[in-house]
C-alpha cells in the first residue's frame, strides 16, 4: 500500500467465489485511506415500498464510544470492514484490480483508486457496507491525536473488498443491502444474554473496565444490587436477567439520568437511585406483582424516578420522599396498563422502556378532557353548579397529579364560529369521562349523555333533587326529577353547591380508582 495525492492503492489476496458468490479481495489498509476512498449508504425512506441507502444512522454517541475503546481499551482488536468494489478490472480508469505477479498460484492483488476520477463520478464506486461508525470513529480519533503512540498502532485495520462488476446496478445494490442485513441480523449482538454472562466474567481492574464500557460497568454493579433485593426478585427476570440489567443501565446513562464522567461520580448516583428503586419494589410488589417480578420493572422504574418525579419549585417539592411518593403514583397507573395489555407476555424488547413511550402516549391521549353536559341558562345557582363541579375536579387533580382532568363546556368556547351539535359531539369522543348535571330535564343533556354512552365513554350524572327560585322577595322551591330512561342509572343527588362538590370529589376518586 502507498500514498500519493492521485491514487491510493490497496494490497491483498484474491478469494474467488467465495462461499459460491462472491469474489474477495482481503488486506490491511491505513484507516485514513479506507475512509477517504469508501461512502455510506445511509437508509433515506422508502416509498412504495422501496428505499435508498441501508446502513442505521449516525450515531456520534457509538462513535464516542469506539474512539473510547481504541484509544484506552484492553485487548483492542479492529474487526473488518467490509466495503463493496465496484471495477471492470484492471482496465477500469477509476477503481481497477490487478494481480501482482503471473503466476497462476499467486493470489496477490493490488488495488488502485484514482481519486481525481473517483470524486469527479461523485466517489459512489467503493460503499462501506460493515464499519462506517468504525471508520468515523478511528479517522476522528487519527485527527484528534495524530502522534500518540498508542494511536498509531492502530493506523492499520483489516478490510474486505467485496468484488460487484454486475452489468445491472440495482443487483449490486440488493446484493450490498443483503450483505449489510446478514452481517448485522444474523450474528450474534453483543447485548445478548450470552455474550453479557462472558463480559460479566472479566477480571480486569475496575477503572479499566469503566472506561471500557460504562453501560457494562453499570451493569455489573447493578447485578450485585440486586441479587439482595426481595427474594424471587432477581429470578423473576426468567432466563435474561442480564439484558434486563444491562438495558435498565441503558436508560439510567441517558441525558437527564445519572453521570458516567467517572467512576466515583456514577457509582455514587447510582446508590442514591437504588435506595429509592428498592422501596418502590417492596410498596408495590404485593398489589403489583406481575410488573415489579418482570423484565420491565427497573427500567421503567428507572425512567419515571429519573426523568418524569421532578415538578417545579413552584408545584412542590423535590425531596427525595415527594419524588418516590409521584413516582409511586405513576408505576401504579402503569402497571395496570401494564397487566391490561398482557406486557408480561410480550417478547423481551431491547430497550423495555418503550413501553413507557407507549404507555404515556395513550395516557396523554385520553387524560386530561372532561365533558360538562348541563342547562345553559341563565341562573346563578346553575353558575354555582357549574362553579361547584370546577372545585371537584381541582380538588382531584390535588389529589391525583398524575391524572389531572380539565372541564370543558362547549359555551365557554372561543373562537370562530362552528356547528354546535357537530361540535358537541366532536368533544365527547375526545374526552376521557363525561360529567351530566341532569338539573333542568334538558333534552340535550339526555342527548348526550345517550352519545356518550353509545361510545362507551363513562359518565357521572348528578341531580339536584329541588331547585329553589327566587321571586322579588319570594322563595319557593321547584321539584326536578330524572327521566324514565336514564332512572335506573347511579346518579348523585345533591341539596346544593358544596354538597354536590363534595359527593362529586368522592366519585371522581373512586371512578380512577377503578380505572
């Protein structure tokens, strides 16, 4: 191999038909070189069902993570890269392969890349099809510090041309796209079980081991937490307690979680994690069995104590009781949606914490609207009814932070002018529960509360059993009654504001509750 400002060539050993497909050209290269001459493929979309490009995008925290490993790690080793040739053979003016010598038995091969010719097509005849994040990373690494020893070693790295010289580019692609997809789906990844339970086995000094791989550091430490855990805890995780671990880890090194900048700094916020992790475990375990004795239980207790317990200064505290008492409240609410969609049985995903996303997605979905269907006119006890089902639910939301409701009544709606019923309706489909003063016998009260039903939205009715009407100086007092078909439904009764605001906190309660 030689460098010069035209070409860059490349020497190795010809592997014809390898596996019956496929011609190979095997060597070492300067890293600098490999990069300068190869592009990536990065996946663009696909419509109708096709795409362009394959590889996963950047990603500059692996690419940290490798120059990490090069430049400090033990035992380096620089798997290959695999890139795609596209050459006519040796006459090829841009990229061409040749044999070094005659003899038929010599399998010795160079491989010259005019740059000049190569840019001028647009640099698309050499693909990176395995190591691209491996190339960024060593390149960047060779920029940063070019004359450090322990860098130098690793100027070389072991390459593999793949030979493509199809008369059809499209094969060439798909052929390119298959090998990348076999390369990375086929073998085994480094988060499996098994290759989790050989790292676990490494001796090595522990600063060494954290620089290495912070994540597996974490999950070491982790594995001794929790093996002292209530008993079945551990065993519990069935047959892939360390990819449990190491995934909990994952979400515990994230932007907002705790530091990796050193070993003292994570293990110290580790420990003030775990004490609150541990309590939750033994508060919830009795009602909440199925989730904590799951795969999903630490990381998602992990991202809900970590990234969604902390309020503003001006809502509340941040003391370490208030934030496990929220946390408390949201792990309730997730696991039983946890138990509702059968999570327990779902095959063991990567990283368990979407399950949370999707969790708080369909939560924030449904959370927050309620429909107020009552008699829209003028009178100040209705005011006062409408004022006293407000101070319901802002007494709730006190209570259930997690879940807070916000009324909504369509004439207090600004804005531009729309249909009303059309409207009406759009609201109760949107909303989580319906509240239906039935005050007033008003026929779309009823109408409502018939669509609500009718889309299996729930609803608490309440009832004022006597309306009292005020003449000049004159009482008297009105009897109201509900109607036949809405008779043998629970309702609430109430002999005025603050009774119904009372009785309806109470059923707001229980109506979470059962939810």
């Amino acid at each position: 191999m030689s460098r010069g400002r035209l070409k860059i060539w490349f020497e190795g050993l010809m592997q014809e038909n390898l596996l019956g497909t496929f011609n190979v050209i095997r060597g070492f290269a300067d890293l600098r070189d490999l990069a300068e001459v190869s592009i990536s493929m990065p996946y663009q979309g696909a419509k109708n069902s096709t795409g362009t490009g394959y590889q996963r995008i950047h990603d500059d925290n692996h690419v940290e993570d490798i120059k990490r490993f090069l430049s400090k790690g033990r035992n380096r080793f620089f798997p290959e890269i695999v890139l795609s040739l596209r050459s006519a053979g040796p006459k090829d003016p841009v990229v061409r392969y040749v044999k070094r010598r005659t003899s038929p038995n010599d399998k010795a091969y160079w491989v010259g890349v005019n740059l000049k010719e190569l840019r001028a097509e647009g640099g698309s005849r050499i693909r990176r099809i395995d190591g691209n994040h491996r190339l960024e990373a060593a390149v960047q690494l060779l920029k940063e510090d070019d004359s450090f020893a322990s860098i130098q070693s690793h100027r070389l790295a072991p390459f593999c041309f793949v030979v493509l010289d199809s008369d059809k580019p499209e094969d060439d692609e798909l052929a390119e796209a298959m090998l990348f997809n076999l390369i990375n789906s086929k073998a085994m990844l480094i988060t499996s079980e098994h290759s989790l339970s050989v790292l676990m086995r490494d001796d090595g000094a522990a600063a060494e081991r954290f620089i290495e791989d912070p994540q597996l550091y974490l999950t070491r430490w982790m594995h001794a937490k929790v093996k002292e855990w209530p008993q079945g805890f551990y065993t519990s995780m069935g047959d892939n307690p360390l990819s449990c671990l190491h995934a909990a880890a994952c979400v515990l090194l994230r932007p907002g979680g705790i530091s990796k900048t050193n070993q003292e700094d994570l293990e110290k916020e580790a420990s003030q994690l775990f004490g609150p992790l541990y309590e939750l475990a033994i508060r919830l375990r009795d009602e909440h069995e199925t989730f904590v004795n799951s795969y999903a239980f630490l990381p998602i207790a992990a991202e809900v104590y970590t990234r969604h317990s902390m309020v503003k200064s001006a809502k509340g505290a941040n003391t370490e009781v208030e934030r496990r008492r929220r946390t408390e409240r949201w792990l309730r609410d997730f696991s039983r949606w946890f138990d509702r969609v059968g999570a327990a049985d779902l095959p063991l995903p990567v990283d368990p914490s979407i399950l949370w996303t999707v969790f708080k997605r369909d939560f924030d979905k449904k959370a927050g609207q309620v429909f107020i269907a009552m008699s829209f006119r003028e009178s100040k006890t209705l005011e006062s009814i409408y004022k006293a089902i407000e101070e319901a639910i802002e007494q709730y939301n006190e209570a259930h932070p997690n879940a807070p409701l916000s009324p909504m009544r369509i004439d207090k709606q600004d804005g531009p002018s729309y249909e009303i019923p059309a409207r009406v309706f759009n609201e109760i489909d949107q909303s989580r529960l319906v509240i239906a003063d039935l005050t007033d016998e008003k026929q779309n009260v009823y109408c409502e509360v018939g669509y609500a039903k009718a889309k299996k939205i729930p609803f608490i009715l309440t009832f004022q059993g006597k309306t009292e009407i005020f003449s000049g100086d004159t009482k008297s007092s009105v009897a109201n009654k509900v109607h036949f078909d809405l008779a043998p439904y629970r309702y609430i009764e109430y002999d005025n504001p603050l009774d119904l605001r009372d009785k309806l906190k109470k059923e707001l309660d229980a109506w979470i509750e059962n939810k």
